[in-house]
C-alpha cells in the first residue's frame, strides 16, 4: 500500500489541459518510478442535516500513481462515495487539497472544473446513469456534444461517431448501438457507462461500485472490461468497492474508516 | 448539441407537456379569432357610421341657417388649405313624413337632408349605401325604369304607371257613379215639378201652407232615362255617348247635391299632373322608414316595405324666418338609402337642395342664393381630423357664431369608445387565458425536472454547465410555446376562414341563429386578420411560455450534482 505525503506544489493558476501535455506525461508512464496522477491531502468534507453536522472525512490524505489501479474499499458509511466524488470534482471539500497532475484542482472556477471533468475523468456510477431517451451511440457521445458546440460538434461528428463505435465495440456492444437503456440489460447498461466515460480519451477512471447492482457473472464481465481497456487506454483507475475479492486484484488498497485511511 | 437533442427528446417523449400547451393553443385561437371578429365589426361599423358623417361639419343649430354659404365655404377652403378634398352645403332639418297604406295615412318623423347631388356623394360615403344599382353608378333623383331590388318588387316606373292606371280607373269609375246620380237627382228634381206633387194652398185665414197632393199610381222615383244610366254603370264602365254627353251636360248645368260643382276650376286635361308619366320631386328614404317586419305563414321575418320606389309620399316641415309656416308637398320615392344602420336608415330622407331650399323659403329673392344649415367637409386621406376642427373653431369662435362644429367621430364617440374598451377588455381578459395556461406549464415543468433530476446531475457530472442545462429546459419551454402558439393560430385562421361554416352548423344544430341578419345586419360574419396583431399574439404567448419555464430551468440549473445522482 503506498502513501505518500504530498508537498503543496508551488501554485499554478492555469491548468494546462493540452493533449500534448498529456501524451508527454503518458510517455512518462512507462519509467518504473510513476509519477503521481492524483493527490489529496489533509481532505475534510461534512454534511449538514438541519442543525446537525455530520463529519464523512475527517483528513483523508493519499496518493494515487499514474496508470495504476487503486480501490477504495470501506464499510458503509465510512465515505468512500463521498471521497470519489471529491476526486471528480463533483463535490468541493470542507478543507484539504486536491492535486492532479501536480496542480490543485479543488478551487478552480467552476467553468475549469466541468472542463476537467469532461476531458480528464471518466465516471462510472453503481446505478449506470444513462439518458433513459438516448440511444446506447447517444449517450456515449453525450461528453462530445457538451464538450463542443453546436457547429463543431457537427463538424467533428463523423470521428466521434467512429471513436464511439470503436468503444461499443470494446465493450461488445455493436449489436445495441440504436437500443434505448430501458432495453439494455444491467451489464449491458454498464458496459454503455463505461463506453461513455471513455469516449473523451480520459486519464483517469473514476467508479463507484461499477458490478455493485450486477451478478457475479455480469460484474466479472465488467471487470474484465475495465481491465482490458485499463491496459489499452493506460488509464488511471480509481474504483471504490467493498467487494474485497475485487480489491484484492487492484495495485493499491486504502481502506477508509471512519472518514480516515486506515493503515 | 445535447441542449437540442436533449429538448428535442423530451418532447417527443412528454405527450403530458404538450397537453399543457393546450390552453396555450386555445387561447392563441381564440385571442386571434376575437381580434379579427372584433375588427371585422369595427370595421364594418366604422364605415357604416362614418356612412352619411362627413369627416368634419360646420353646422348651424338645428332648424338654423348658416346664410352667405358660399363665402362661408371660400373661407373654409382658404382655412384647410390643401387638406380639403371636397366640400358641400346640405339643409338639414326635422319633418313629417306621410304616405298612404292600404287606404290609411301613416305619418312619421324624419330628418329631411336637402343634398346636393353633385357634391354630397363626393364628400359622404353616399352612393354605395343606395340600393338601386343604376343610382349607384350614375346619382340622380329621377324614378328609375329598372334596377330596384327583388325585395322592393314591385317599384319603379312600371310599378308607378300600374299604380297610376288603377287610381285613374278607380277615379273614372267613382265619376261616372257621380255623373250617373247627378241625372238620376236632376230627373228626380224635373218630374217632381212637372208632376206638381207640391202645391201651395191659401188657408182661410191667409195662412199659407204646403199641400201633399195624393201619389199617383205609379210613382216614378227615377226617370227612365236615370234608371237607364244607372243600370248601363253597373252593367260597364263606358257609357254610351249620348248619355254621356247628356249626363255631363246636366251635371254641369243643374247638380244640386254638388254645391261646388260650379267652383271647379276647368283645367286642359292636357296640362294636369299625370303620374304615369310624371314624378313629383325625387326624395330616397331610409330603408327602415317604410319597413316592417312580419312573420309569413311559414313563421320566417319577412321584410314589408309600406312604401316603395315609385310610391308618392307628403313631406311637411316649418319653413323658415321668424314666424315659421307649415310648408308640405308631394314627394316621389325614387330609391331607399340601406346603411344597415338603423339609426340612420330609420332616420334620413334625402332630396334635392334646392327643391327644399325652395320650399322652406330659403332663396333669397333679390340674388337667387339659398341659405344652408350645414357645411360638410371632406379631408384629404390622411390628415388630421381634430387639427381641421379645431382650427375652424378658432376662425369660427362660438361667441360669434351659434356654429357647432365637429368631426364624425366627435359625433359616434360614445359607441366608438365603448367598442374601444369593449375589445381592450376582451383582449386583457383572453391574455389572463394563456397566462393561466403559463401556470400550467409551470407547474408541468417543474415535475418534468423532479422527474428528470438524475438526468440532470448526469449532464453536470459529465461536464455540462449550469447555463447547458437551464438552456435544456428553456428549449423545451419555447418549443413547447411555439407548438402551442403554432397550433393555435392554424386552429384560429381556419376557424375564422369557415366561421360562416360553423355559425350555420352552430344554428343547425341548436335551432338558434348564431347572429341573426335581423339584429345584427349583416349576412355574413366579418372578420379582418391582421398580421400584426398575429404576430402580437404569437410573440405573447410564447413569452409566457419562455417565462413558465425560466423557473424550473433555473431550479435545474442550481441542483448539485452530487444531490441530483443520488436521487431516486
């Protein structure tokens, strides 16, 4: 289990998202010492219910590398979800920092966060969350139309449509292509999510309980997936599980209790 | 690309939605079916009573004279300049009117115009009112051979010359009825004396006294020849030329029942008026006037008019100066005046200028000029109606002159404002329609995002901004109002295309007329579709439609995304 103490990086006001930034830092991946993806440190978030304040983290501080696979696992309630969501940007923390790539993430405007969230990070969710009225191609290009606008969406529609093809075809979906989720089952609708999370060519892969709503064949089917394209896209793949079978295969394990990480 | 997709789906997966904007369609139906009804009558009333108004009038109080007219007109088209289109002098004033039907005198109120004929159709929307179309075409105030409505049938100079005949036949019959009872009277008065029925007796005291001689056997009450008179009257209308001649003779000479008969002017039946050649001076009456209406055996109003083109009538009314006098004369119906207004049509009578001026004593005798009561001013098209009035005011200050001096709406301005407020108040309140309608889209909306919150949190967990999403919501708001608003102006301009259609099946199948032609004058349902108030219409209620759902969009725009995943 690795954990490293993060040093605050000398502050650096403009994120660089450039592909070209990207595939440089790829190429770094394959030296043996990999550097770090993502960061967090000294992180506190509490919810409120009315009067009452309810502590989830309590100064969760790790590290992950890039290209390396890491679950989160932990018992109910011990905020593995609400950390993941922290990772992805979708919630900002009471105190603490996050760092990816070497640059803070969590007080960025909210204009640069949903850029980083629809170019950087890949979200799979226990429940899918497909548009129920899109078609299994729609959805996974939905990042690609709200990346673009209208104009350059068309523009670029032939190559998106292509790309998306291409991960249906992963996840071995070809044949649902024009399916609307509701005719799509559980494994199917996942494999879709994961499609969909990867069609902006991502780095990092964030998944709470991606099998958690499917039978050990489906789940070990959407594992093997994720692994595969895990080894294909040389992602960086954060999972929150408490299926410890599921843990087990990951790089790195931090078990998280009570809004801590536990040694 | 999503916001459209996205709006696109939703509605075409939401029929719940779009049951919402049917109030919206409704309301665009019926605002713009009102509107154009409303216009339609405006419309149509604007120039029914702007009819016989001309646009601006210098007139004198009633039965009053505006002496020197013509000077009076020369400063008027100095004052208004090139404004004036045309101008004319018209003699106004109450009169009886009476005509005869079926054998009685019915008399009754009119406003007699005195107009002239050049002039008047040029200055007042005149002529297109007339229901005689050779008048229409060519105004005059001669009786007309042809061209009066079935509905006046039978009139005109063939209806005139039967009328005529038939007096003449009657009056001949009536005469020699007279003629035949003068001989039998004369006969009577001859055999009497001859017989010396009568005889005076001296009393034995001087007295006097009137004798009865005893009746001889047979008694004749009648000559023969009387006898014979009667009988041939009875027997023909034509009597036999030397008892003809005898009886005239006899009538003329010795009538003792006919005490006047002596007075008798002895008129060349060459110069006397004949009717069924002559017309005594041309008068068009409002078609109400004359008009009654009944119902025939099939229980349908029918129209009958008392009198009709060709018809003689009397007018009388004071003439002027300080001791007014009754003044009357003959009048020929040659055409009836049909506004469909029946404040006017139940009102008017018009005949020529001078004929009245003449009668009311309104020529000077030394220069041959008439005194008017009106002046009546038509503008150029476009310019301004008040600024005219108000001008004339000032060179014509009521302190001065006893002038009132006013514009055709100055005069209907009550029923022009009341029509006014009657629409803005419609309008208001069919806009309070589609603004409920806008509740319910609210109202709709905002289930559709609770329904769709998960959805929502998707899109800003994949990256969307908040502005993405509201935009989501309001795209659908304005498709939505502009299917509503779409649907209901194809719904309004097909019903008012058919209106006449539907009021027919509406009476059809509720036995009731929708708008009865009686009340209303009007056969058909006029109506006026502007494009602009289309378009007014339009803009509107998709406004509401945009503002219905600003709401909602906002409330899905500011969901957390963390909130809205976990939702279930």
């Amino acid at each position: 289990m690795s954990k490293l103490a993060v040093t605050p990086s000398a502050a650096k006001t403009d994120f660089d998202l450039s592909p070209g930034n990207r595939s440089k830092r790829r190429g770094a991946n394959l030296k043996v010492a990999r550097p770090t993806s993502m960061s967090v440190a000294g992180l506190y978030k509490s919810y409120r219910k009315g009067k009452l304040e309810v502590p989830v983290l309590k100064g969760v501080d790790l590290s992950v590398a890039e290209g390396s696979f890491t679950a989160i696992v932990g018992q109910s309630g011990s905020g593995k979800s609400t950390l993941l969501h922290l990772l992805g940007t979708l919630d900002a923390p009471d105190a603490g920092e996050i760092h990816y790539c070497d640059q803070r993430i969590d007080n960025l405007p909210s204009k640069q966060l949903e850029k980083l969230r629809n170019t950087q990070f890949g979200l799979i969710f226990q429940f899918y969350h497909l548009l129920p009225e899109l078609t299994t191609l729609e959805n996974v290009l939905i990042p690609r139309m709200v990346q673009d606008g209208f104009i350059q969406y068309l523009r670029n529609k032939k190559k998106y449509v292509q790309r998306a093809t291409e991960l249906l075809d992963l996840v071995g979906l070809t044949h649902r292509l024009t399916h609307k989720p509701s005719e799509l089952s559980g494994g199917e609708m996942q494999r879709t999510a994961i499609a969909r999370s990867l069609i902006s060519n991502p780095s990092v892969l964030l998944a709470d309980e991606p099998t958690g709503n499917l039978d050990a064949e489906n789940g070990a089917e959407v594992m093997d997936t994720l692994h595969r394209l895990r080894d294909q896209e040389n992602l960086t793949l954060i999972m929150v599980t408490h299926d410890n079978e599921l843990a087990n295969k990951a790089d790195h394990v931090i078990n998280l209790v009570n809004g801590v990480v536990a040694d | 690309m999503y916001k459209l997709l996205l709006s696109w789906r939703y509605l075409k997966t939401r029929f719940i939605a779009l049951a919402s904007i049917v109030s919206v369609t409704l309301g665009v139906a019926t605002l713009i079916v009102v509107n154009s009804v409303m216009a339609g009558f405006v419309d149509q009333m604007q120039s029914r009573l702007h009819g016989i108004l001309s646009d601006v009038e210098v007139a004198a109080p009633l039965l009053g004279e505006i002496t020197y007219p013509k000077e009076h007109v020369a400063v008027i088209r100095e004052l208004l300049g090139d404004d004036v289109e045309e101008l004319t002098c018209v003699v106004r004033n109450p009169a009886l009117l009476s005509f005869e039907f079926h054998g009685r005198q019915w008399t009754q109120q009119v406003m007699l115009m005195g107009i002239d004929d050049e002039t008047f159709g040029k200055v007042t929307d005149f002529e297109p009112y007339l229901t005689n179309e050779l008048k229409r075409e060519r105004f005059s105030f001669e009786l007309e051979e042809k061209g009066y409505e079935s509905k006046y049938q039978p009139s005109g100079w063939e209806y005139r010359r039967r009328v005529a005949e038939n007096k003449k036949q009657l009056a001949d019959l009536m005469q020699q009825h007279q003629n035949a009872y003068d001989v039998a009277a004369a006969s009577y008065v001859d055999a009497t004396e001859s017989n010396g029925r009568v005889a005076k007796v001296d009393g034995p005291d001087g007295e006097r006294k009137v004798q009865l001689r005893p009746l001889p056997a047979k008694v004749p009450k009648h000559s023969e020849a009387a006898q014979e008179g009667i009988e041939s009257v009875h027997q023909a209308t034509t009597i036999p030329n030397s008892l003809a001649a005898k009886s005239s003779e006899k009538a003329q000479k010795v009538s003792p029942f006919d005490p006047h008969a002596k007075l008798r002017p002895q008129v060349n039946p060459e110069d006397m008026f004949d009717a069924r050649k002559d017309q005594y001076t041309g008068i068009i009456l409002g078609q109400a006037i004359s008009q009654r209406k009944t119902t025939d055996a099939d229980g349908k109003i029918v129209d009958l008019y008392m009198v009709r083109p060709g018809d003689d009538v009397q007018i009388m009314f004071p003439s002027v100066g300080s001791r007014a006098q009754p003044v009357s004369d003959n009048c020929t119906v040659v055409d009836f005046y049909s506004s469909n207004m029946h404040e006017y049509d139940s009102t008017f009578a018009f005949m020529p200028l001078s004929a009245l001026q003449d009668m009311r004593g309104m020529i000077d005798p030394l220069t041959g000029d008439g005194t008017v009561s009106t002046i009546q001013i038509k503008l150029k098209e476009g310019a301004n109606l008040d600024a005219a009035r108000d001008k004339l005011i000032a060179r014509f200050p009521p302190s001065q002159y006893p002038y009132d001096i006013h514009t055709w709406q100055d005069t209907q301005r009550p029923l022009l404002s009341a029509v006014t407020m009657e629409l803005t108040i419609l309008n208001i309140l069919l806009f309070l329609i589609i603004a409920v309608a806008g509740f319910g889209i609210l109202a709709t909306f905002f289930m559709i995002v609770v329904e769709k919150t998960r959805d929502i949190g998707i899109l800003k967990a994949l990256g969307a901004p908040s502005r993405g999403v509201m935009s989501i919501f309001l795209g659908y708001g304005v498709s939505l109002g502009m299917v509503g608003t779409g649907a209901g102006i194809v719904l309004g301009l097909i019903f008012i295309r058919y209106i006449n259609n539907i009021a027919d099946l509406v009476a059809f199948v509720t036995g009731q007329e929708v708008f009865d032609p009686m009340i209303y004058y009007f056969s058909e349902i006029p109506t006026i579709v502007s494009p602009l108030m289309v378009l007014l219409v339009a803009v509107g209620a998709i406004g509401i439609a945009v503002l219905a759902s600003v709401l909602p969009a906002l409330r899905a725009a500011r969901l957390h995304p963390v909130e809205a995943l976990r939702y279930e």
